[in-house]
C-alpha cells in the first residue's frame, strides 16, 4: 500500500537514474526517417525530443531546483523549452549524440543531488515566487522532473504507435487496443 500523503523523494531519485536506460530501450529500434517523422506541424519527431530532454537536463530542472534550494528569491534564467526544438534544429541533430548528452548530464546531475547529503535531510518546502505568479517548491521541481520524463516517454510510445499505425498500410491496429 503506498502512502499518498507522504513525500518520497527516494522514490522520484530512482525514476530519474532509470530514465536514461528506459529512453534508449524506447528508442533503440529506431531507423532511418523514423527519427525525424512528425505526424503533423507543432509535434515533435522522436529526435526532436530526445534534443528537447537533453536541453532541459542542461537548463532547466537542476539549474532550477539548485537555485531555489540555495536561494529561492533568487531568478530563475529564462528558457524556452518549446521553442528551442526550432532554434537549435532539433530536427537535424543527431539521435544518438542527444542520447549520449542527455546521459551524461542526468548522471552528472543525479551526482550533484547526492553531493547534497541524504535526501531526507533537505528543505523540499523550500519555494521560488515565479514572476508569473506561482509559486514552486523544491518537492514540486523534483516531482516535475521525474514526471517530465514519463510524459516524454509517453510522447515517444505514441510516434511508435503512429509510425506503426503508417506502416500497416491500411490494415488495422485496432484489434491491440484502444489507444
């Protein structure tokens, strides 16, 4: 039985050190166009978002909790995730480098977490007062980060369904499941 009520950071830790793993299962059949497929303007192909993770591992969620845990009054740099796939051409980067990069900072991310000390002894109540009007504490920002990945996750399971759907060339998938 979980307990719903109470925090566990612990818990969302394991999520972050296993995502890099799961993300190259996710991805590692893929082939060829498959990488920079969009099922239409404003998704991303499966390369784009690997762009995207490894950009928010550099510039986002630790960047972000390390400050509201050193100083929460202190501001935030500002970034734009959405946006950036575009700028930096996501679309022509190379899978397996976003992969690599995306690793290698989610390791030297996670060391920098248990450089804190034990995770039970840090302030997670700790809170930024975003200058749009909310405000985060640290729990929200490690809870955020394990999600983040999951959605991504789940963003990448449905270009595989998609692409798969292309693929049976007007034979149904619908006999798998709903999606």
């Amino acid at each position: 039985m979980h307990e719903a009520t109470r925090f566990r950071p612990g818990y969302l830790v394991d999520r972050l050190l296993a995502f890099p793993e799961l993300l190259r299962a996710l991805v590692a059949d893929t082939q060829g166009d498959d990488w920079r497929w969009k099922p239409g303007d404003g998704e991303w192909a499966i390369v784009e978002i690997l762009g995207h993770l490894a950009r928010e591992e550099l510039e986002d969620f630790r960047p972000r909790l390390e400050r509201t845990l050193r100083d929460p009054a202190e501001p935030w740099t500002p970034i734009d995730p959405e946006g950036s796939v575009t700028t930096f051409k996501d679309i022509d980067g190379g899978p397996h480098a976003f992969l690599d990069q995306f690793t290698r900072l989610r390791r030297a991310n996670l060391e920098w977490l248990s450089s804190l000390g034990p995770l039970d002894t840090i302030d997670w109540t700790k809170a930024h007062h975003h200058p749009k009007g909310f405000t985060i504490r640290a729990g929200d920002l490690l809870a955020a980060w394990a999600d983040h990945d999951t959605l991504h996750a789940r963003q990448i399971i449905k270009r595989r369904h998609q692409l798969i759907e292309l693929a049976a060339g007007g034979f149904q998938c619908m006999y798998a499941g709903k999606w």
